[in-house]
C-alpha cells in the first residue's frame, strides 16, 4: 500500500491485487501448482524462483489473508494455520527442543494450558507456570534453558490483565522473544508491537472471524526481535533469511513436516470476516460495558468480572492499553453450579457453547466443558469454579440481550 491507511481503511485493503480484477480475493482450492517445465519446479522448490508448489507449505488464497494480518498487527510477515492451537503449537516449537524451558502465565486458555503442561514435557520440554500479573515471578523463573516467555493479553476467563510492556523489557533483557496470544483484544484494540511484542498468535475463529464459521489461527512476526543476535541454534541454518529467520524455520520446517496449514476455503472466509472487524469490536465493547453494568446490580449475581468495571482491578491498567476498550468477554458467578446451568437453561437468546468471539452472544460454563479435565486447584489457578459463567457478548441490541439474562436470573 502506498499510504499509511488507518486501521478501518487498512482493514478494507488487499495489498496483492487480483489478476482478474476480483474485489473478494479468489480462493484456490487445489493442492498443488503445476509448473510447464521440470526446471522452473526445481527453481521453486529450491528458492530460487517466486512461487507456490505446495498448498501445504504455501497456497495464495492463505497469503492474502497472512498479509492482511501481517498489515493489520504491523509485523513484517505471517503465517495462516489450521486452529489457534496450531498457531500457538507451531510458534512455540520452532523455538525449542528437548531439555528446552519456556515461561507462560498461568491464567491460560483451557487447551493452551493442557498443551504448555502434558504435551511439551512429553517432547522432553518444561513450561514453568508464573503468576501472569507478577513481574517478579518471571523474573525468578527465568533459567539458562528459557526460550521465551507466553502469555495472553487478557486471560481467558480470568481476565486478569499482566503490564506487556515492562515484560517485554524483561524478555529481551534475556535475549528472549515474547510471544502474545492477542485473539481476545485483537489488532484493533490492542497494537502488541507497540508495546515491545515479538510474536503475536490469534486464534481466528473467534474475533478476527466473527461468524463462526471457519477454524483457524495465525501466527505474526512483528520485527521487533533482532533473529540475528539470538543464541537459538534452532535457527541457525535459517539466519541468512535475515529478519524472517523465524518465519522461514515455521514454513520450511514445522510447516513442511507437521502440516498446521490453514484451508484456503477458510482463508477466504477469514479474509471476507476481518474486514469488519473495527465495526464488530466497537459494538462487542459497548454491549459488554452494558451488561456488565446491569450484572453488577442484579439479584442472584454473586459477582462480576469485566475489565470495563471500575471495580475490576486491572481497570486502569485496561484503559490504558487498550484506548478505553474493554474486549467482548466478561464473566459473573451465581449461587452455585445448579443455578449456573439452570440460569443457562433458561436463556432464549444467547447460546450455549464453547466458542466466543461470535456475532452472537454465547455462553459456557467453564468449569464443566473446556477445564472439566482438570484439577480443582489448577481451576481455581486458571479461574474457574463450579458458579461461573462465561459470556462471550455478542453484537444484538443490547436492550434484548440484557431482557435475556433479566429473564433466565428471575427464573433462579
């Protein structure tokens, strides 16, 4: 692009034109790419020649939407995959190996948590849990084995909020990248390169989406961290690509072997999806502000959690952030875990299920669904008990999603 667009108009924006002149980027359905001669496919295969051989490795209905999100996070480059959890899988892997450590806070996302803690240390890697909003912790965990340090921009349901610019500091002070998973705040309301971010992940089935309608994640390299002087040999034989060192050991390594590649009929939907993304936000924000509000006062709410609150304590620390924007997520307990499921029972617009980042409003109850496989201190850790639910607010009015839980509560 040869302007610098605000986000609402770079949203709008394909950066690779279509040959054809299409205004909705075409999708390529196909596996492979057939080339007239042996000699220009051995050319592509080698990196020689400019172009796609492979669908898992690389297809252009996915890059379009890997630019849009490269353009959209300011990075230098991205990579589309089949799920957030591929997305994150494949952004931690590329930097560690067996007897490796990382660091995550320790208010994570049900399957993040269940990955950092069974399936790396099966793979001989340890991920050493800190508490997310405590500097401090980090700081002390940090060993001649760490490889990076994770976290979320807000935690997912505790919605705790950790300070991402002084951890960054203290990931490079380390020589250490910083890894964000920003899918519940998203490019726009929260810019992780500009607070120091090396790595951001998203999980683009839910904000970046918004219909619900295609799985899929994407993993973006910011530029801040300088490949060069890292002391990883994981990606030494990838430090002539310069500042896409990661990025190439993703796509020629973890890429080529594992196969997390998103489908290009998704990629087509996630690219028709984040164009409204900005619109979404906005009304995802505000109607969140407003039930949280009205949950406050309502009979049979034990509490409320909403970062928008004033009575939530990472309030200012959200404000600041995030620009006065508070995210589409909120959270607000019961009685008990009878009432929580006869309360969900009873609601008529919102949905149950365990998704979020929806047009629609949904709900789940975290404790029975997405953390039932873990222990009561590890829920109580991650936030979790028997009388939360989770609300993930969607865009209707906002009168008849609070008529909704007025309604399903009287019931109580």
């Amino acid at each position: 692009m040869s302007r610098d667009y605000q986000f609402e108009t770079k949203v709008l924006q394909n950066k690779s034109k279509d040959e054809k002149g299409a205004v909705s980027p075409p999708i390529y359905q196909t596996n492979a790419f057939a080339y007239e001669t042996a000699e220009e496919l051995e050319k592509v295969f080698k990196g020689q020649a400019q172009g796609y051989n492979y669908t898992r490795v690389g297809n252009p209905t996915n890059n379009q939407f890997e630019e849009k999100m490269k353009e959209l996070e300011n990075g230098i480059g991205a990579l589309g995959t089949a799920s957030g959890m591929a997305a994150i899988a494949t952004a931690v892997l590329g930097l560690v190996e067996a007897g490796d450590e990382i660091i995550a806070g320790n208010s994570l996302f049900g399957g993040t948590y269940n990955f950092f803690k069974k399936d790396l240390k099966q793979w001989g890697i340890k991920c050493n849990f800190v508490e997310t909003t405590e500097l401090e912790e980090y700081r002390a965990a940090i060993t001649s084995g760490t490889k990076l340090i994770f976290l979320e921009t807000v935690g997912n349901p505790k919605l705790d909020i950790p300070e991402i610019r002084e951890l960054a500091e203290l990931a490079h002070q380390h020589n250490l990248p910083l890894i964000l998973d920003n899918t519940l705040m998203t490019p726009y309301l929260f810019q992780a390169k500009d607070y120091g971010v090396d790595i951001v992940v998203h999980s683009t089935s839910k904000f970046i989406n918004g219909s619900s309608n295609s799985i899929g994640g994407v993993i973006v390299d910011t530029g801040n961290f300088n490949w060069a002087e890292t002391d990883n040999p994981l990606l030494t034989e990838y430090l002539k690509y310069g500042p896409f060192a990661y990025l190439a050991k993703l796509r020629q390594d973890i890429f080529r072997n594992l196969g997390p590649v998103a489908s290009p009929f998704n990629s087509f939907l996630n690219n028709l999806g984040v164009e409204t993304l900005p619109l979404r936000m906005e009304k995802h924000c505000s109607n969140a502000l407003k039930l949280a509000e009205f949950l406050q006062s309502a009979p049979g709410v034990k509490k409320v959690n909403y970062p928008g609150l004033k009575t939530s304590p990472y309030h200012e620390l959200a404000a600041e952030q995030f620009d006065n924007h508070f995210g589409g997520l909120l959270t607000f307990e019961v009685g008990n875990k009878s009432e929580a499921f006869k309360l969900i029972n009873k609601l008529e617009l919102a949905r149950n299920l365990s998704n979020l980042g929806d047009l629609r409003t949904l709900v789940v109850h975290p404790e029975s669904t997405i953390y039932h496989s873990l222990s009561q201190t590890e829920q109580q850790q991650l936030g979790v008990n028997p009388a939360l639910i989770r609300v993930s607010v969607g865009i209707e009015s906002p009168d008849d999603i609070i008529l909704d839980f007025k309604e399903a509560l009287a019931a109580l």
